[in-house]
C-alpha cells in the first residue's frame, strides 16, 4: 500500500522500508509508552505486526505506527509516532486513517488504540470513546 500527498509525504506498508534504527530511537527514547524499549523488542514487534511508515519526499522515514491484528474480527493501532520536526502537518490523523482505510476490505469488528493525548488526531480518522469502558480488562504480561 502506497499512498501519496501532495506535499511530498507517502505512507507505505513495506517492512523493508522501515527504519527500524529510527523507529526505535523514537519510541525507546521520545514515547511515553516504550521509554526504554530495547532495540530487540522493537524489532520483533515490527515483524509480527502491519507497519506504516510515512516518508518526506527525500525517502527518509518522518513517522511510524503499527498494526497487530488477525485480519478478521480485530486490530489494535499502537506505537503511533511523528518525528517532532514534522508534527503539525496533519501526518498522525493522515496515518491513523490511513490505517483505517487499509483495514477497511477486512470488516473488522473493531480497531482499538489507546491514547493519553491525542484524542483529538484519533477522532478525525473516526475513532470515538469506548462506549463501555467496563467491559474491557487487562492481564499484564
């Protein structure tokens, strides 16, 4: 999947594609959620999911997320990342419907995410509230 902007950005699914040194500077170093996340863990999360990249026109990798899904009732949008000298150029809500629209075909019942401070980017590519935030538990690992 290649989508182009007008700008020059693009956002690709290839795994070759992604800067796994960058991607995992960024979230093992800048990311709230994987503040220390070692390179190896970085690495195997990247295989065993559907990553996104998005690039600049020059080719080099200005932001990341990943998808861990089974392509048929679920995925779940995690470890969203826009490098800070490309924020505020609408990339994250690009990406996460990006995401969207590349699972659509699947008619998953549901794309989860979690989201500390970035609700707004989320609710322009359709994401809402949990309705019954009840329902859902969690076992760490």
């Amino acid at each position: 999947m290649i989508l182009n902007r007008p700008d020059g950005y693009d956002i690709d699914t290839d795994p070759a594609r992604i800067d796994l040194d960058r991607v995992h500077h960024w979230l093992s170093t800048d990311a709230f959620w994987a503040l220390g996340r070692s390179r190896e863990v970085v690495d195997r999360s990247v295989r065993a999911s559907i990553p996104f990249g998005v690039y600049a026109a020059g080719g080099e990798q200005v932001a990341f997320a990943r998808v861990v899904t089974d392509l048929a009732t679920f995925a779940w949008l995690c470890d969203v990342y826009v490098d800070r000298a490309h924020r505020g150029r609408g990339l994250g809500t690009w990406l996460a419907t990006a995401v969207v629209e590349h699972l659509r075909p699947y008619a998953l019942k549901r794309i989860l995410l979690s989201t500390a401070d970035a609700h707004e980017v989320y609710a322009r590519a359709g994401f809402v509230p949990l309705p019954e935030p009840g329902k859902l538990m969690i076992a760490d690992g």
